[in-house]
C-alpha cells in the first residue's frame, strides 16, 4: 500500500512543476487517494506479469533463481 502523504506531496510537487492547477472542486485527498488507487490496481497487475516471468511461466528455473539469490545478495 502507497504511503498517501508521501504521493499527496509528489502530486503537488509534480503539479507545480507541470503548472497544471487542480479545480476548486477537486480536494487534494480526494486526488491523492484516487491516484493512488490508480496506481496500485497498475501494480498489481504489474506484480501479477513479473510473477510469472521470475517462475519461468510456472516452471521455475531454480537455478536462474539462486542466481538472482546470490546477486541481489551481495
């Protein structure tokens, strides 16, 4: 789950930045919480890809798998 002050401060950051200016009535916590569930739904789906990719498609590749044990280990 996504730390919602932490994207709250982004959106307004980026915002102000890119110069876009939220409607009046649009409150900050109502876009922070919808980006955010915006973004997880992405992620999911994302996390849902990278799982079968990482499993070879549901045939793992233990030893490519110990592989990324041992580098991500160092």
């Amino acid at each position: 789950m996504l730390d919602r002050e932490v994207v709250k401060e982004f959106l307004e950051e980026k915002l102000e930045k890119a110069r876009i200016n939220i409607p009046q009535n649009i409150s900050k916590n109502d876009l922070a919480e919808t980006f955010c569930k915006y973004i997880e739904d992405d992620y999911y789906e994302w996390l849902k890809d990278n799982f079968k990719s990482f499993f070879n498609h549901y045939q793992p590749d233990w030893k490519w798998i110990r592989g990324r044990i041992e580098y991500y280990s160092e």
